[in-house]
C-alpha cells in the first residue's frame, strides 16, 4: 500500500525551515498573480520522439513555434551562461589539470547552486576520471564534467513518469506559498487533457478567496471542471467531494492543491495528514503522485523545503518552476543526487506551454554548452 507518511513520530514543534519560509510568504504575499494569456498548445509528456512529430507539425502550420529543447535552452539562458563561460574562462587559463583548476571548477559549480556536499562529489569523480583516462589537456575535462554531472543524476535510475497509470490517479500537489503550485496544477491539467484524459481539479488551498478564483481561471483555460469550496473551508472536505466527484464522474485524474502558508512542521503536518487519511479512506484504490513544487530562484532554499517535506511526507516527484529566471537551475543536481528524488516536471515561464518533462540529457546540454 501506498505510504504517505516518512516518519510519523518527528518532533512537532520543531520550526519549519527557519525564516527563509516566512520570507518567502512575505514575497509572495506582495507578488500579484498575473497570468499570460495563453493560446498555445502544450503536451509536454512529449519524449524526443513527440518531440520529432511535433517539429514536423510545427513546420507545417506555425513556423515560429520552438521545440521542447530549445525551449529548455531558452528557460535555462541564465543558468547556462553563468556556468558555462565560467567553465570556459577556467578551462582556458589553465595549461595542465592540476589541483587549482578542480579549485576554481568547485566554485563555479557552488556558486551555481549545485551544492557543497554534490559539487564535492563531482569534483571527486571529475579527479579519478581525469586520473584513469590520463587527461592533460584542461578543455578536454569539460565534456568528463558533463559526463560525471549526467553519471550523477541517472546512476539511481530514478522513474521521471508521473504516477497516473493506472487509472484513477490522484496527484497532492505541496509546497510552500509562491513557488508556483496553481500555475503548475493549470499547465499540468491542459497537458493531461490534450493527452486525452479526463481530468478533475480540487481547489485545497481555501486560505484566500483570489487563489480558488486563480485556479478556477485555469481550470477555465485547461477546459478542466475545478471542485471548490468557499474561501477558509477545510481543505480536506475540499478534497473529499473532489474524490466523490472523481468516482462518480469516472475522472483519470484528480489534481488537488494545497495550501503553502504552513510554515511550521506540525502545522503542515496537521494539514497534509488530514488530507493523506481522506484520501486513504476514500480513494484507496486510487494510484498516488504526491508531486512538491519548488521554485528554483530560491536556489538552496529549495532544498531545505525539499528536506523538510520529505521528512513529513512521502514525496513521490518534484515539479522545479522558474527555471526561466534564475541561474541558479543547478540545485536539480543536488535535488536528485543528494536527496533522491525525481524531477519530474520542470517550469520555463508562466504561459501553458512552459512545463516540459524533465529529460537528464537536454539538462545538461543546456547548462553547459
Ligand atoms: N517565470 C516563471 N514564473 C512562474 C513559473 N511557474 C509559476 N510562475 C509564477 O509564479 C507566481 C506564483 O505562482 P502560483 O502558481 O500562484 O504559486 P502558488 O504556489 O500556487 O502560490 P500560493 O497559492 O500563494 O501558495 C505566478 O506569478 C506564476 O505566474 C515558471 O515556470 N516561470
Ligand atoms: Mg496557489
């Protein structure tokens, strides 16, 4: 059976991920939503094969339309640019690979937020490969960089599918307030629609009246039925008509949000359980995603509340937004490898078509070119 709970026994009061989760509800708090007008269309399970399709499609009816990758390239400019050109200067002032060169590579790779503890070990790797394969030329260590970075993040085999199959699938969208969770459950909705499922959101996050409208409005784009309540009701009855609803109109899918203003454990353990144990209760059948939403402009921050959640729960995947506006997008190599668990979906923009599923390879031909 399908465990919802880590560990049921930790310390309640133990302050949820200190002041950077306060502050973040403060920044959220003063950030108005603002949704783009969307028109495109996304199927953003696309693998390279849809991919192939897709290009033919696009050639034909829209030519300025861009692929998934390049849209990745795009999203991850920032990224990129800060990590690859670094590499490229070091690579370049270097005549042999020596110890001061693994030096600097360590704090590009830092400051990128990919981690001390990650970076560590690729350094590590990086130095025996180097070793083994008597490298002494300094520009040949960017592509075994890549190879170890791509070494890393696969070597758990780690599954990047939702878990829907089979049918009916309830996936608990968490995370802390701002990170992106409604505009990701609008742009996974369409997804799974255009892919010909039925699909049914649940409106959890009662905490203000403006979110149950937000995600009403893109339950309206998705053309997905949205199940709400009123502002302040109990999330859990919330999702409880939401599985009724789901049965009774044979739903694949039923999306539900939550709220993200817990910023202590026992508060957010409070809520989840009630919610887990609804969901256990009514829809047992049901196969379960509990997908966290981390915003990656936060950049180690996002670990810490990739730490605490999976602490609390059993998250099964990771959805990283905003990919688009940082160049911190190196914190999912530390997200898969230290922590071990899957990025599943990745967040490019703010449009319908900017939630792509998360392919190791093109990540990391994308960070580093
Ligand atoms: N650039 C960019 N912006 C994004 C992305 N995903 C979400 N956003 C923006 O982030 C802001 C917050 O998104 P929401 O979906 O409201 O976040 P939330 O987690 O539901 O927030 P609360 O309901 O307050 O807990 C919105 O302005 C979104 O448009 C992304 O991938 N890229
Ligand atoms: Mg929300």
């Amino acid at each position: 059976m399908f465990k919802w709970f880590k560990k049921k026994d930790k310390k309640k009061d133990e302050i949820f991920d200190k002041e950077e989760l306060i502050e973040e509800k403060d920044e959220a708090e003063t950030q108005e939503v603002e949704d783009d007008e969307i028109d495109e269309n996304i199927n953003v399970e696309s693998t390279v094969n849809e991919l192939e399709e897709g290009k033919e499609e696009v050639e034909d009816k829209a030519p300025k339309k861009i692929s998934l990758f390049e849209k990745l390239m795009g999203g991850l400019t920032k990224t990129r640019k800060d990590i690859s050109s670094k590499i490229d200067n070091i690579l370049k002032s270097y005549k042999k690979v020596d110890e001061e060169l693994f030096d600097d590579l360590e704090e590009v790779l830092v400051t990128a937020d990919v981690g001390v503890n990650t970076t560590m070990t690729l350094i590590d790797n990086l130095r025996e490969r180097v070793k083994e394969e008597k490298v002494s030329e300094p520009k040949e260590v960017k592509e075994l960089l890549k190879d170890e970075i791509k070494k890393l993040m696969t070597e758990e085999n780690m599954d990047y599918k939702l878990n829907i199959e089979p049918s009916p699938a309830i996936i608990l969208v968490v995370g802390v307030n701002g990170v992106g969770k409604t505009t990701t459950i609008g742009k996974l909705a369409y997804r799974l629609k255009r892919e010909g499922k039925k699909v049914l959101i649940a409106a959890g996050d009662t905490f203000r009246a403006a979110a149950i409208e937000q995600l009403e409005e893109w339950g309206n784009r998705a053309g997905v039925d949205v199940i709400s309540h009123s502002e302040g009701a109990d999330p859990a009855a919330v999702i409880f008509d939401g599985i009724q609803a789901a049965k009774a109109r044979k739903v694949d899918v039923l999306i539900c949000d939550t709220a993200g203003r817990l910023h202590n454990k026992s508060n957010l353990m409070n809520e989840l359980n009630k919610i887990f144990r609804i969901t256990e209760r009514e829809f047992n059948e049901a196969t379960k995603e509990v997908l966290l939403v981390l915003d990656a402009t936060t950049g180690q921050n996002a670990m810490n509340q990739a730490k605490v959640f999976n602490e609390v729960a059993n998250i099964t995947g990771i959805a990283l937004t905003k990919l688009d506006g940082t160049a911190k997008g190196g914190v999912i190599i530390a997200l898969q490898s230290e922590l071990k668990i899957p990025v599943k979906l990745v967040g490019v923009g703010e449009g319908i078509e900017d939630l792509q599923p998360f392919i190791v390879e093109d990540f990391v031909k994308a960070i580093i070119d």
